[in-house]
C-alpha cells in the first residue's frame, strides 16, 4: 500500500483532474477512485480470466477509509 503522501510525489499519469493515476515505481501504476468504483477492477479480472483480451494485471484492490478524497493531489 502507498500512503497519501507517497501518492503526492509520484507523477500524475493522467491529464485529466478526474482520473488519478499514479506511477510509484518502473513497474507499478496505482489508480485512486472512490470506493464504488472496486467493481471496475471486478470487471478488469473478470476480463482476463475469461477472454483473450488483454487486461492489466491487478495486484490488489481495496478500499482505504484513511484516505482524504477530498484533497488535491
């Protein structure tokens, strides 16, 4: 997991004030989104077990009740 901090630091991927995408390491993309929004990455598994289309592995989902989405990152 990454704190809020951390996510502050690392470079935004998305231009766009709505999608926050970040890239923590050379190997790693965190997206934060509000808790709703765990049935995307449901969706993104069920994708890759189930088809030939190619779909980002996840590594883990979950929601973080400490996380202020209310502040500006």
């Amino acid at each position: 997991m990454y704190s809020a901090a951390e996510l502050r630091e690392a470079p935004r991927l998305a231009a766009e004030k709505a999608l926050a995408i970040y890239k923590v390491d050379e190997t790693t993309v965190v997206k934060t989104s509000d808790p709703a929004r765990l049935a995307e990455g449901k969706t993104m598994e069920f994708v890759r077990e189930r088809t030939s289309i190619p779909v980002p592995k996840l590594y883990n989902m979950y929601v973080d009740k400490d996380l202020d989405r209310s502040e500006e990152h």
